[in-house]
C-alpha cells in the first residue's frame, strides 16, 4: 500500500499513525515538536467522557475501551484511578454518567460525604493517562511497526500531496495556519507536577482544579485561557494552582515542584474529522479536540483508518453533473 503522510506528534497524530499501520499502511509522521514537547505533553490527562453525545460519544466509547486495555500494560502511562468529581451547582440528585456500566466503580457520594461548598459528586475508577510515558509508548510502538518521525515544519498540505496519496492533518492548534481555518484558536493550560504523593484524584470542574495521582509524583491543575498564545510558563499561574491544590491536598504544602509544563489545547466549536479532496490527492483532516484530546483520540484514530481505506467514489459523469462534495467522502 502506498504510504501516508501524518502531520502531528501530540496523541493524535501518533494514535492516528498507529491505527493506520494496524491497518497494513505505512506510515510517516512529520512534526514540528517531538512528542513530548507538545501540548499533548502538558495534559491531565484524565478519560472524560462526561456530557458528550453523537459521534464525540462514540469515539469517546472507543477510546474508553482502549484506555481500559492499557491499563493492563505495564510501562503504557496509562492506570486506573480512584478519583472523585465535584459540582459546585447542581440541581436535584446527580445522575450517573452514560459510561457508568463501563466501569468497575461510579457511585454518587452521599450529601454527608461531600466537602463545604460541594452540591453533588461522584466516586469513579477511570483511566488516567500520565502523557510523556503514554506518548513515548504511542512513539516507541509506531517505530516498532516500521514507522518514520521527521522533524519539520509543513508549510503547505499541497506539498506533501505531491509525495503521498493521502495526507491526514493531526496539527492541533497549529490547523489555524496550516488548513487556513480561522475557527481554530489556542486555550492555553499550565500544570505542574509535584512530588506528593496522593492516593486519590479530585476534580472540581467549576473551578478548573484538579489533582490527579502518577507514578511520578501528582499532576495538579489547572488554568484555561482562550486566545493566549504564550508557551512559557507563568509563576503567578503556578502559585495560584498550588494554592487551590493545597486547599483540597494536605500533602501539597510541603511538596517540591518537578516539572511545569504549558499546552495550547486546539479549541474550535467541534472537532473536525472529515476528508478534503484536492487536485493531487486526499487529506483526511482530524484536529480541534479541545480540552478532550485523549478521551477522543483513540475513537478517532480508528475513525481515520476507516476513511483511509474508505474506497473514493466514482469519477463524476463527462456531464459535470453529480458532482461530488467534500463532506460526501466522509
Ligand atoms: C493543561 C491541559 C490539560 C488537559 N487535560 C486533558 C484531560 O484531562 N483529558 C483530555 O482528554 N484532554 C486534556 N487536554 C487536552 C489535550 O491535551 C488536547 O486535546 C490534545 O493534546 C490535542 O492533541 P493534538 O495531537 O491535536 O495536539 P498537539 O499535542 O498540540 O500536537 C500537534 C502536533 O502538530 C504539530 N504541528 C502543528 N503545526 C505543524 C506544522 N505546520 N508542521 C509540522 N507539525 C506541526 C506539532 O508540532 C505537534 O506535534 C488537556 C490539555 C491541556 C493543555
């Protein structure tokens, strides 16, 4: 089979690369950063599939099950953790999510168990991802299969048409430039990892705080900026999540700070996933996830290996007429 072009070394360009060659094809991946520079590296990253429907739902399911799996391999980044998750607001009793029944645990926690300030929570087990171990066992997987990592910037998809049949386009934010689509803009995210060690995860989506427990240390968070395009951390950010952190965190008072890093998730009003034809070939564009990349990405990953091998329609009549749209190679 002729290779493909992926552009993007986040988690989905490398998820997507690797679906590809589960599929018999041949893969090269060209990126701008190493995978562990990218804002990938900067997540959570937490499975949260809460709230979606439609396909998101579905790739989200899919990626579920994926997670599930590595979990059970060692080295993969990914585990399963207990973590609890709060509302600030919520009216009358909190429904279980619809991935209730996927998981081992997810209970509500009683009115008397919840924290000052709390209206409602949920105990779950779901998969954590820890991204620089997860995006270095997605790279070291993809070179096993015989995959190539060019490091590069792509100034033109039309370009790369010219060496390969079928382009697909995983650049994150970057897809602002690169597809020339003006609806993609960064939400910029810092986190920190510290050496505390914690024995459960708490969420409280409200106010954007999180503590989750790794291998190395816990991941705290976090910050969501729209339109800020600054990749260096910010100190006055940094104390603001220790602060939150250690409201919740005894243990967080007296930890050391390892590591902090900055993402710039791919914000757009939905994902884009879909095939462009061009003159000289086809690009299937899969960017725009958001604040939701790792719950997506496996999903769709196999949704862009499905496309790829998705055979082309007929060339139109002599007559011009039936001519096809973009969205009908979807
Ligand atoms: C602080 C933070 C916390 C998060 N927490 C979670 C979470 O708990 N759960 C969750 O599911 N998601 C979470 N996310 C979101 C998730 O990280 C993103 O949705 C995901 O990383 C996007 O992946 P990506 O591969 O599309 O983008 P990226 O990781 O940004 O990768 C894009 C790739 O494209 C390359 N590229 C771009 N332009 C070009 C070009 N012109 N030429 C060559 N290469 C190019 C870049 O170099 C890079 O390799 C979080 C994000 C942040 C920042």
């Amino acid at each position: 089979m002729p290779e493909i072009i992926v552009i993007g070394g986040g988690v989905i360009g490398l998820s997507s690369a690797l679906a590809l060659q589960q599929r018999g094809h041949s893969a090269r991946l060209i990126t701008r950063e190493l995978p562990q520079e990218t804002t990938s590296a900067a997540a959570g990253a937490i499975w949260a599939g809460g709230g979606l429907d439609g396909r998101m739902r579905r790739w989200a399911d899919d990626s579920l099950t994926r997670f599930l799996t590595l979990c059970q391999v060692p080295d993969s980044g990914v585990t399963l953790q207990r973590i609890q998750d709060f509302r600030r607001h919520y009216p009358g009793a909190m429904s279980l999510p619809w991935f209730a029944s996927r998981l081992a645990h997810c209970q509500r926690i009683p009115a008397d168990e919840l924290p000052g300030g709390f209206a409602a929570g949920l105990w779950l087990d779901v998969p954590i991802v820890a991204p620089p171990r997860y995006l270095q066992h997605l790279h070291g997987q993809f070179l096993a299969a015989g995959g190539i990592l060019e490091v590069r910037q792509v100034d033109s998809l039309d370009d790369l048409l010219d060496d390969a049949d079928l382009v697909v386009n995983c650049s994150g934010v970057g897809a602002r430039k690169l597809a020339d689509d003006p609806a993609v803009h960064p939400i910029r995210g810092q986190t920190l990892l510290v050496d505390a060690q914690i024995d459960k995860g708490f969420m409280d989506e409200s106010a954007f705080t999180y503590l989750f427990p790794r291998g190395d240390g816990a991941l705290l968070g976090g910050t969501q900026r729209t339109d800020d395009w600054r990749r260096e951390p910010d100190e006055g950010e940094s104390a603001d999540i220790l602060a939150r952190c250690a409201a919740i965190e005894e243990a967080v008072n007296s930890a050391n700070v390892l590591r902090v890093r900055v993402g710039l998730r791919p914000g757009r009003h939905a994902v884009r996933l879909d095939v462009e034809r061009r003159t000289n070939g086809r690009i299937i564009h899969n960017y725009g996830h958001g604040g939701i990349g790792f719950t997506l990405s496996w999903g769709c990953a196999l949704e862009v290996a499905r496309l790829a091998n998705a055979k082309p329609p007929s060339p139109p009549p002599p007559t011009g007429q039936g001519e096809a749209s973009p969205q009908d190679f979807v």
